[in-house]
C-alpha cells in the first residue's frame, strides 16, 4: 500500500460520536457565557483565594530553621460528607411554565432586591418583553434548567443544581459560589415560589437575588404538557 493510500485510509473516516455530543456541549457552554457575562459572579472569590494561596506560600517560605517541618507537624485527617442529597419530590419534577413577563416584572424584581438602578442592565440581557420563563426540574439529576422563551423559541438563560433541605429549595448556580433558597408549594398543579436568602456574591453588574426574584417568584408555574 502506498503513503497516499495509508493517508486516506487513516483520515477517510471520521468519529461521529462527536457530532452527538454536540448539542449538550452548545447547550453547556451557552449557559456558561450566559451567567458570566450577565451576572460576573464569582470572581471576587476566585481572587481572595488565589491571594489566600500567595499568602501561605509566602508563610512557608519565611519559616526558621528550628521550625517544624510539614512531614513532622501534627496533621487532622480530612473528613468528606457522605450524605447524599435529599430527594427532589416528584411533585416538582417536569416542565414547568410561567405567564407572560413584562417589563413592569423585570423592573419590580430589580426594585424588590434593593437595586432597582439594575433593571436596565437585566432587560439588556434578556428577549424584549413578554417573554416566558421555562422551568425544567429534573430530579434524577438534581438540577434545574432556566429558558427564556420568547417568539415560539426557547433562549438557555442558567442552569443550577437543586437540593432540597427541609422544606426550602436550595438552588446553587453551577459556574459560580453560593446558595440561592426559596419556599415552594404545588396546589392544583400550580408550582409558587418565594424567596428567602442568597449568599452569592454581589459584584457591579444585576445581584443574584434580582435574578432569582425574576426568574422563580415573579409568577407561578403551570406544569407543561
């Protein structure tokens, strides 16, 4: 067999299992940009711990020849949690939809965060108004996917993980720190949320809790067929 024919047998074919992880790939990396460009949160903390990390270093290095060496120094050893987290009741399982949001909702939930200077940069970043809110709550997976859908299409806005504790939702977005909590009920078929907390760090951009107003507590969810 010649080099020519050894080329094109080696590069003739092509892994087409690539082409079926495209979409969750897209998908992913489209939520991704999605968070970080809206809401740029995390950075604050990724820089306090790298500065964290410099300072122990520095620590380290400056030791005195008496000093206890790491090997000899007494060490605790690490605990993980083995708890797994709480299951996600059937109930809120499954797709979810929430009335038209107008621009009046936008601009409520910026003002019910204490930051209603926000609502322009939050309607920036999002479909003109109304737009629907798309829940998707899967609980094999404990995760929860946030569209906007707007002119029959249905735009990837977040995606957070959900753990249930007690009776509060516990919602962690998965590109950044913190936790964002809210109580639920389902009557009739009809999902309603309120929030309650948020430790995600505030940055110059929209608040987690502006966001999370909007997109859980601004209107109650009737489950899509």
């Amino acid at each position: 067999m010649s080099v020519d024919d050894r080329l094109r047998d080696a590069f003739g074919e092509t892994d087409r299992s690539w082409d079926e992880q495209v979409p969750d790939a897209l998908a992913a990396v489209t939520a991704r940009r999605r968070h970080e460009s809206v809401v740029r949160r995390g950075a604050a903390a990724a820089l306090v711990a790298a500065a964290a990390v410099a300072t122990v270093a520095v620590t380290v290095s400056q030791r005195t020849d008496d000093a206890p060496s790491p090997s000899e120094e007494p060490t605790t050893p690490a605990t993980t949690s083995t708890t797994a987290p709480a299951e996600v009741p059937e109930s809120l399982t499954g797709n979810w939809l929430s009335r038209p949001i107008t621009r009046a909702d936008v601009r409520r939930a910026a003002r019910d965060a204490g930051k209603p200077d926000k609502a322009d940069l939050m309607l920036a970043g999002l479909p003109a108004p109304p737009f629907r809110v798309v829940l998707v709550i899967n609980g094999d997976r404990h995760e929860t996917v946030q569209y906007v859908r707007s002119g029959g299409q249905d735009e990837l806005f977040d995606q957070e993980n959900v753990e249930m504790r007690a009776d509060r939702l516990v919602l962690s977005p998965q590109f950044a720190e913190g936790e964002n909590v809210h109580t639920w009920v389902v009557e009739d078929g009809v999902l309603r949320m309120d929030f309650v907390s948020t430790s995600e760090a505030e940055h110059q951009t929209v608040p987690a809790e502006a966001w999370q107003r909007l997109f859980y507590d601004t209107a109650a969810f009737t489950r899509e067929q």
